[in-house]
C-alpha cells in the first residue's frame, strides 16, 4: 500500500514524523540527530498553529520544547531525555 499526499497535510505528516524520529534520536542519546530533527520539526510544524487536523500545535510544540530544553543551546553537553516530559499526541 502506497500513502501519498500532496496538500497541505503533507508538510504538517512531515512535521510529526519528524517530531518522532528526534524523539527516538534523542532516546537513544544521538544528541546531535535530536536537535537537527527537533529543529526541522518546529519549522514544519509553526505554521500549522494554532491547530491543524484536530491537533493543538501550539501545545504540542510546546511540550516539545519543554522535553528538548535540556539539549537545547547546549552543543556539546550530554543530557537524557526524561521520559515524562515526552508530548503525548491528543487529536480531536
């Protein structure tokens, strides 16, 4: 089965699936993959706010700031993700 789109939703798909490809990046302490992904991801997704697709955008990117803080800035310090900062996806 081949998934395909190309309206408007295709750059907001990208935007999650970036989201949860740093995610796993940042899980597994590929610091330097985290922060490129989590940083293509805001770009993707700002312009959705401040929601799309039954998806609060501007909390999501929220929490996600809040879960990458630690990483943030900081080229060269190790930080682990702490799990119970991970955004949860809530679409009504």
């Amino acid at each position: 089965m081949c998934l395909e789109t190309f309206d408007d939703r295709k750059r907001f798909l990208q935007g999650l699936i970036k989201a949860a490809v740093a995610l796993h990046h940042y899980s597994r302490d590929n610091l330097s993959g985290a922060r490129t992904l989590y940083q293509g991801m805001v770009v993707l997704l700002e312009p959705y706010s401040p929601e799309f697709l039954g998806l609060d955008v501007v909390n999501f990117l929220r929490r996600m700031k809040g879960c990458f803080h630690p990483l943030l800035g900081t080229a060269d310090k190790a930080s682990r993700m702490n799990p119970a900062t991970v955004p949860k996806l809530r679409i009504s």
